[in-house]
C-alpha cells in the first residue's frame, strides 16, 4: 500500500441554475456533472489522477449507487475498502457567484467495525474526521510506524482534538477556526500545542496562513483568477488536500513550501472547472497554471 485515504464517500450531482425552485415551481439547469464525492475520498481521486496508487477506506452501500462508485474508482485504480452502510450518501450541488449550496444525504450509521488494514510499505494516511474510531486508529498506527499522518481540517469533529495528536499535517478550515472560537493565529497556535509539524489554515481566495518546524507563520497568497472563469469552487479544498500529498508521495524530498505551491496550482485548476472529477488536473494542468496565473497582492 502506497497511500490510505480515510473519510464518507458520496455521489456528487452538481448544477448550474439560477435559482432554486420552491412550491409547484420547476427550474431547469444550464449544466451539470455527475461525480465521485466526499473530502478524502476527492483527494484520493486527485491523488491517483496525479499518477499515485491510493487505496481508499470509505462507507460502502449495497446499492446502484455505490457500485457506480466502484466502477469510477476502477477506472483511476484506486483500490476501495469498504465499511457498510445500509444507503449510499449523495450530495447535489449548486455553485454561483463563486460560492455554492449544498444538500447532502449522508448515511453513516456503519452496520460492521472498520476492516483491519495491512500497513507494510505504506508511505501516507490522509484522513477528513469522518469515520473517527478508523480515523484515530490508523493515525496512532501510521504515527507508530513513521508513517506521515495528514489531517482535512473542515471541522471540528467528535475526536478531532485527540487525533490532532496523531497528525504531522493539520490543514483546516476557516470554518475549523469558527467552531474552535479562535482566530488564525489562535488556531495556528492550537496546532502547535498539539505537536503537529506542519499546520495551516486555508482562507479560499485570501490564500493559505501556514508555519512548519516551530517557524513563524507564513502566507502563501492565492493565485489571481478572473472571476468570470471560477465555475464551481466545491471541492477545490479537497483537490488541494490530494494534490499535496501526490506532490509529498512523488518528491518526498522536496519542501512543504513547494507541496502547497503544487497543491495550490491543482485547486486553481479546480475552480475553473464543474464538477469534482473535470476539477481533477494533470501535472500539465498544474504547470499550465503555474505559468499563467499571478499571486494576489496583498490587499
């Protein structure tokens, strides 16, 4: 095993509209994409994209739905172990303005424990906080075997604090600072206290406030899209996650600097585009942004 991504897996329906039908209304779409979804479980798919071979832990139906997902997984050689669920979870999507609303149908009543897991020659664990008992036991374990341990930050979960523990990476949310009651900084700081090597919150289009190795906080400015190309911004987060640890599994040797830098050319890509598995790029994408997208300045 290369890499283990853990979190829910959904289907994604993503729509552009105008407006939301209520009552007797009827409304119909100018687009739409039908995808893979949930944090970990897009970053996995991100991961593979970028040329990597993940192994996926995520919730698993008996129904038409998951065995659609089964076959995308197949088609980007991602290996999924399964913990059941009685339906599959779905999620529709509708992006505007750079911003999106969003309606899920999650089942995460797991019927069975999460399956034991052969951890030889595993190089990387990527966890959302979902599935928070496999969460934390793959995390000490990962920790235990030298394993590096990343952590979705999205928010605050019921052993988020006692797996940050566990995590060398914690890349959260502004939404993660809110539910804390902290500010970035504050946050940053909680991070530290916590022992995680590396620690980052990420501020969409205000960019990335990060420190690793005991240094002081650093900004890393978004890139400047026109908004007239920003298609659909869900799930940039999560291609940012799996971009980093593609970047992290291909040049180990290379800085967190430049992990985030690869990482924040792939989500850049992945605003310009609908739906998560169009938002997936290649390493040409990544360098075709690289080249031809500025830094903000600072406001």
């Amino acid at each position: 095993m290369q890499a283990l991504f853990i979190g829910q897996a959904y289907i994604d329906v993503t729509f552009l509209a105008d407006q939301l039908p209520t009552g007797d209304e009827k409304a119909i779409a100018e687009e739409y994409a039908i995808s893979f979804g949930g944090n970990a479980v897009t970053a996995a798919f991100c991961c593979a994209k970028l040329g990597n071979k993940p192994e996926l832990l995520c919730s698993l139906a008996d129904d038409w739905l998951a065995r659609m997902f089964l076959d995308m997984a197949s088609a980007y050689g991602i290996s999924v172990h399964g913990r059941k669920v009685k339906e599959s979870s779905l999620s529709f999507i509708m992006p505007k303005d750079g911003k999106r609303a969003i309606v899920r149908c999650r089942d995460n009543n797991f019927l069975h424990p999460f399956p034991p897991l052969n951890l030889t020659g595993m190089k990387a664990l990527h966890l959302d906080g979902h599935m928070p008992d496999a969460a934390l036991h793959y995390a000490t374990s990962c920790r235990n075997l030298g394993v590096l341990t990343s952590l979705d930050g999205g928010a605050v979960r019921e052993n988020t604090d006692e797996l940050l523990d566990q995590i060398d990476i914690a890349v959260v949310s502004e939404r993660f600072c809110e539910q804390l009651g902290k500010s970035t900084g504050e946050t940053l700081e909680y991070l530290r206290s916590k022992k995680c090597p590396v620690g980052a919150v990420t501020l969409g289009e205000h960019g990335m406030v990060w420190y690793e190795s005991g240094g002081p906080d650093k900004i890393l400015p978004a890139l400047d899209v026109p908004l007239e190309k920003v298609v659909d911004s869900n799930g940039a987060g999560d291609v940012f996650h799996g971009a980093y640890m593609a970047s992290y599994l291909r040049w180990p040797e290379q800085t967190w600097d430049s992990h985030f830098r690869f990482a924040r050319a792939a989500s850049t890509h992945a605003i310009q585009h609908l739906g998560n598995e169009h938002s997936l790029p290649e390493l040409a994408d990544i360098e075709r942004v690289q080249q031809g997208f500025q830094e903000k300045s600072a406001a």
